[in-house]
C-alpha cells in the first residue's frame, strides 16, 4: 500500500513552483473546455488568491494536485470553495488517490475556512467519466453552454464531501 502524504502549498514558494510547473506540464491531460489563456487563469487564481494541495507518493514525488479559491460575500466569510483545477497522474488516477485527495481536501476546507457552505466543481459537459465521478458526490447544478463548449456546474457541502471520504475510507 503506498503511503501518501499531501501538502498545503499555503506561503511556500517551492511548493507553489511544484504545483504550477505539474499543472503546465500536463496541461493537455487537464482536458479543460478552454482556450489556453483561460485555463491558464483557473491553474493561477489558486497562487493568488487562494490554496492548493499537492499528493507525493512514498518516495516524496507530486503525483496530483488540487487548486481552489474562495468566492466571498460581503461580509468577507468565504462561504464558496471553488476547485478551479485538478490533476492526478496517470499511475496514481485509482481511486483510492482520488479519495485520499479528496479527503485532504475536506481536512483542509474544515482547518482554512470551516464557514464554507458550498464547494464548486466545473467539468467538461462532454466527459462521462467526469460526470459519473462528479455525480456520485456532487448534486449537479447546471450545464452552460460556452464559446469553448459545454461545461457541467457541480456543487456539494463540506459536510457531504467529508462523509463521502470517511465512508471509502473506512471501506477499504
């Protein structure tokens, strides 16, 4: 059983550096709905104004990465978490690594801004593959239809993602 660890890239530079040069890197493999200018701002909002997560397997190497903001209101809470990318690579895109990151990610929503009530997930309308993911933890909010293509809006609660993780967790 590999051992992960994830890491909030939080204020360390280096580990910013890890996540967007991974992101970049498999760029074509993010399979965003996007022209690349776009894409390239949902890989950056995290750096500036938000947090990522990186997964290393035992032998300390990135193998995936989640990033997210927080979309405030007027009272400055930040009650939605949005992903705006995330990435796996191929040898760590079981399912176990996906709920393992998933989980981190609820670990780290519950310590950063446990007053979140919504998290956000955006995919392509033309994955099934996402859909079904997606569908199976998430309540599916709309598809928009765009310049770029068709994109499906997910949405779920802290709570709900949190239970999710524990039932895999303890299933395995």
């Amino acid at each position: 059983m590999t051992a992960w660890r994830f890491m909030s890239c939080g204020q360390d530079d280096a580990l910013w550096d890890e996540y967007f040069l991974l992101l970049t890197k498999h760029y074509d493999e993010l399979t965003l709905p996007y022209g690349f200018p776009i894409a390239f701002s949902f890989i950056g909002n995290p750096i500036l104004q938000g947090d990522a997560l990186l997964a290393l397997d035992a032998s300390g190497r990135t193998v995936g990465a989640i990033g997210f903001v927080f979309q405030e209101n007027e009272n400055f809470a930040p009650l939605v978490c949005q992903a705006e990318a995330a990435y796996l690579r191929k040898e760590a895109r079981g399912g176990a690594t996906l709920y393992r990151l998933l989980q981190a990610f609820s670990d780290a929503l519950a310590e950063q801004a446990p007053e979140t009530e919504i998290i956000r997930f955006w995919t392509p309308a033309d994955r099934e593959d996402l859909r079904e993911l997606f569908g199976k933890r998430c309540r599916h909010v709309k598809t928009s239809e765009m310049d770029c293509g068709r994109i499906d809006l997910f949405e779920t609660d802290p709570s709900s993602l949190a239970a999710y993780t524990a039932r895999r967790r303890g299933a395995k």
